[in-house]
C-alpha cells in the first residue's frame, strides 16, 4: 500500500488562542494504482492533509506511512520521500523558470544527480506523457497557453518518477479546452503508467469522471469514502456540508421520474448513453 494515514492531527497555532485543527484525527488507506479524488468545501483540510503525504509539513499527532514506513521517522530518508511523492501546488506553472521547455523540466531529476542521458529521457518521457511533443523542446514555457504550461510543470513532477502524484486544483483557473487536455493528460498518464494519483478538486463533475474513489473532507474530519456512485448518491448528507452532486446527476433524476433512465447517474458521458438507450426503446 503506497499511503496509509494514521489518526492524523495537525494543529496550527497550538497552545495559543489562534490554536486551531486543520486536520483532526484522520485515517484512512490508498492502495497501489487507485485515483483519488479529494473533495470539500474551502477551509475543510485538503490542502494541510496533502502536505503532510511527502513531509513538507509534520503531524501534530499520528503518523503518514509509505510503503509500511513511518515517513517523519528518519530525516535522512525525506529525499527518497519526496521522489517518491510528488505534490503539484495550485498554480504551478509560476513555477516555471528556464529558458526551454525541455531545461525547465530536467530541473528535477538533474537535482536527482542523474547522469545527462537519463535526465534528458526522464523529462521527455514526462512531457510524452502529459502530451507535450518534441516540437515544444525548444520553445520558451511563458510562450505557451495556460494549459500547456500546467501540463509542463506537471511534467516537472513526473521527470523525477515519483510512485504517488499528489494534485492541488491541477486545472483551476484554466479555460475549457485547457481543463479538458489537462485532466485527460492526467488520466491518460494514469492509465499508461499506474501511478497513484491523489486529485484534490472542487468540480465534483470532474472527480465523478476521472476518480475511482473519493475521500471527503469536513471540518479537518474525514465525513465520507467511497466509490463515486457512493458518495453522490448521498446528496442529502454532501447539501448539508456545503458540496452537491455533479450538475447532470440532478437532471437525470429529474428525467428519471418521467422516463424510464436509471437517476444514479454522475456523468455527463453516462447520461448521454442512458438517453440514447432510451430513445432507442432499450430497457434500464
């Protein structure tokens, strides 16, 4: 198992008046090749939770284990940590320095101490994967779309061949056409690799489409876990913590109750097949 957390407490502030848990007694395990999703409303502990998964912040209580390894254990091991568990933040195309595409993606693995030929393989495999062609190598990253330089600073990440990819909102902020070549680089890249992806997002239409299990957040308290047919089928419970269902699962149950369509439906590509189905007079 790549991550298990365990009675997870962090308290920023501690023994003063601002003292406050962020993250209050969480436990919970993600097994090898799983895609995340990670949802809640803004305050609930998503982002304090993710960075305690490669040790850029310490629990106050608890312990995170990779690999069966208490991760906060031994300071010397927190490089082999974080190769192996890559965190991508909101943004991280302000990231992005170099004078190339390809120098600023072999940013990573050279500070590995990697030989030349295995630096520059590692970050072409990774741009491949988020689908960056070789005729961008050469290119200037600021001269590129919003999406492309999200997908070249997650190539970044993937350059050091990290077993976990930890996501923040990788396409906030992003126009359409971007978000959709972004999060289909990321599946893809799952798919093609079997890489755990930890997808932290506040579009339940796109952690319905691409997570194959959903943890939720709530008040530094972990409320749910399931499949995603699971969790949004509790709309109920999701309403009264200030999340929802993705849009078309609401339209399908308004269908449902005229038409013969299943109403536990979360996406839009579910949808469409389910009305297709019924205009051609097959049954549910």
């Amino acid at each position: 198992m790549p991550i298990k957390v365990d009675h997870l407490t962090h308290e920023y502030n501690p023994g003063t008046s601002m003292a406050q848990k962020a993250v209050n007694d969480v436990s919970f395990e993600i097994q090898d090749g799983e895609f995340i999703g990670l949802i809640g409303h803004t305050g609930s502990g998503k982002s304090t939770l993710i960075q305690h998964f490669n040790a850029l912040i310490k629990p106050t209580s608890g312990k995170i284990y990779l690999d069966g390894e208490d991760i906060n254990a031994d300071k010397s091991k927190l490089k082999s940590v974080r190769r192996r568990v890559g965190l991508v933040f909101q943004y991280p195309e302000y990231q992005l320095f170099e004078m190339t595409v390809l120098k600023d993606v072999c940013y990573g693995p050279t500070n590995l101490g990697l030989s030349e030929g295995e630096i520059n393989k590692a970050a072409k495999e990774a741009l491949t994967l988020v689908g960056i062609d070789e005729s961008y190598y050469e290119k200037s990253p600021f001269e590129l779309s919003g999406g492309e330089k999200r997908r070249v600073a997650i190539a970044g990440i993937l350059a050091m061949k990290p077993k976990i990819l930890v996501l923040d909102e990788p396409a906030a902020g992003v126009d359409p056409r971007g978000r959709n070549e972004i999060l289909e680089a990321i599946k893809k890249m799952h798919d093609e690799t079997g890489i755990t992806v930890i997808m932290v997002s506040h579009s339940m239409e796109d952690v319905a489409k691409y997570a194959n299990r959903i943890l939720v957040m709530d008040k530094g308290k972990l409320a749910m876990e399931g499949t995603p047919k699971e969790i949004f089928s509790k709309v109920d419970e999701l309403e009264k913590i200030g999340l929802a269902a993705p849009e078309v699962s609401y339209i399908m149950r308004g269908i449902s109750k005229k038409f013969d369509v299943p109403s536990d439906i979360f996406t839009v590509e579910e949808a469409v097949d389910a009305i297709y189905k019924m205009l051609k007079g097959d049954s549910r």
